[in-house]
C-alpha cells in the first residue's frame, strides 16, 4: 500500500506509516528531507514548494495514484503570534497550504486520508468549507489527540481529521476512532525523565543528535522556568513534556539541569526533544544539518508514537476490505 505525505518534514507522519509496510513518498520543501528519509529507511521524498505548483504537476513523479493520503500542513496561520502581527489565516502566506491539502484530496482521490494540524484549524471558515465538500465522498471524522494517551512522552494536543472513501455502507472513519480508543485505552503515558534517563548525563555529541546550544543568558530566566510560560519549561520528570517550540528560541531545560544531580545548566539536547516527541533512538538527523533547522523540524513534527498507531488502523481496516 501506497502512502504520499505531503509536507513530509523529518517523516514523523511517515515513519509510523513505513512500520506499518505502507510504501512511502513524501513532499517537502525542506532540500533535507530527502536525507532524512533515505537515512532512517522512510522511503523517497520529491522536493517542491506546494505553493507554487498544482498537485497535478506532481503526481506523476510519484509514479501512481497513493492510496493513502497524510500531512501536515503548516501551524504558523493560526498561532497568537501572527494575529499580533495580523498574519492570522488567510493573511497568512502558508494558509494555502490546508487549502493545498483539501484540494488534494478531490484531485488524487485516495482511499484515505489524514490531516494533522492545531486546534485552531477544526473552525476556520475555509476548512470547514472544503471539509463539507468533501464528505459527499468521504465518511469524514475529527478528533483531538493528546499524544500522551497513546503513550508517547509528551503531552501535546493536535487536530487530525480522518476520510474514508464512500464504497460501502460501513463509516470507516467511526471505525477508524473506534480502533483509537482502544488503544488509547491500553496505553501507558510516558514521563519526560524515563524518556530522558539514557541521555541527560552524557556528554556533548556522545550520541546522534546529543547536540545544544550555549546560552551565557540561560540562568536569567529562572522567573519563566517557574511559570512554566510556554517553552519556558524546566520539564517534571514525573510527568510527559508539554508542547514546546524550538529550542533555540525558548529554553526548554531537562528535569535535572543545575539542580545538583550532576547535570549542567542547559537546554534539552536536539537527542532529547527527538526522545521526547517519541522518535526512536535510532532516528538521526544527517550529519551537518543545523542545529536551528534540526530543533525547528522536531517543533513541527508529528508524534511518530501516535502516528504509527494511526498507521496500524487503517492498515487494518483497508485490509479487510481487500
């Protein structure tokens, strides 16, 4: 089975989708996803900028039509910085890039498809439209996930909206949350100190990606870390990780960072917020991609935990239907 991500970033959509034995091409305008891809065993990635180009022009190049559909468009539309700056939705230079994604769906005609994004996106007036349009032919479902409830190590919340094409009279979509719950229901959150345990005590660079930036200011903040304002975190090791930004903008520090126990007063490593969303120890970045650009993809990603647990289910449910 055929999956094509598009807006593939780092893969955490995708790598849930390549252990399920689905056969993965992404779309990114990132000239590092490729790499990435190619290094941790993803699949292929087509770089392009979606903005510029109908889907049409693209799909050729991915040799077939997908029979899954996934992605996630770009958050920057409706977060509280740009209606500061009055970039808020379709203001927004990427708010095409939902639209992007909806239109996809009525051109490619996948099976299935999955879109991940904030809460936000569930009542713009522009998603609610195409998404009406769309359940002529799709028995359509959206549901808001805490990723820590399918056992990954942060307690993010997300969007996602799931389509199933119309064939026969079963909702697969229902069917779809149904298999969710279940495993909602046998899994275990994990803390941010089990999942920083095997990290936060070594050295600079003594693993992939165990990399972080020098901040001389890092101990001015000690106001915000006790907040716990957003990305100012100094992170519970009792407890998943809250959404954080990238690192390199706000200090996310690990639950021991100079407390005493041995750990210096720093942010958490590229390693650990790769660990913390639930990417695999084995998953790297290639080497010489910067530390900025590394931290904001993990920013961006999708909890590879729950994606592969989305993977299996509609595995499951397509296969029946074969």
């Amino acid at each position: 089975m055929r999956v094509v991500d598009l807006y593939a970033g780092m893969g955490g959509i995708s790598w849930g989708f390549s252990q399920e034995g689905f056969h993965v091409t992404g779309l990114d305008i990132n000239p590092l996803s490729p790499n990435i891809f190619e290094l941790n065993g993803i699949g292929e990635v087509i770089v392009t900028d979606l903005r510029a180009y109908q889907i049409q022009s693209i799909v050729p190049q991915v040799r077939e039509e997908p029979l899954v559909l996934v992605g996630g468009p770009s958050c920057r539309p409706w977060s509280n910085v740009n209606r500061r700056r009055h970039l808020f939705g379709p203001a927004h230079p990427d708010y095409v890039l939902m639209i992007k994604f909806l239109n996809a769906v009525t051109v490619l005609r996948p099976e299935v498809f999955l879109l991940e994004n904030v809460l936000p996106v569930a009542s713009d007036s522009g998603f609610r439209k195409k998404i009406t349009s769309l359940k002529r032919h799709y028995w359509v479902e959206e549901i808001r996930v805490r990723y820590s409830e399918y056992g990954a190590p942060t307690s993010r919340v997300r969007f996602f909206a799931v389509g199933f094409r119309r064939g026969k009279r079963v909702n697969h979509a229902r069917s779809f949350l149904r298999k969710l719950d279940e495993e909602r229901r046998r899994s275990q959150p994990r803390t941010a100190g089990d999942a920083l345990a095997d990290y936060v005590r070594l050295g600079y660079g003594e693993v992939p990606d165990h990399h972080w930036p020098n901040f001389r200011t890092i101990d001015r903040y000690e106001d915000k870390y006790r907040s716990n304002r957003y990305g100012w975190y100094r992170l519970d090791p009792e407890k998943p990780a809250p959404s954080f930004g990238n690192v390199m903008k706000t200090y996310t520090l690990p639950p021991w960072a100079g407390n005493g126990h041995g750990v210096p007063l720093r942010v958490i490593s590229v390693r650990e917020a790769m660990a913390l969303m639930g990417f695999d120890r084995t998953f790297r970045f290639p080497e010489g991609a910067s530390m900025k650009t590394r931290y904001q993809m993990v920013a961006d990603a999708v909890s590879p935990v729950f994606s592969r647990i989305a993977a299996r289910a509609i595995r499951e449910i397509l296969e029946e239907e074969m």
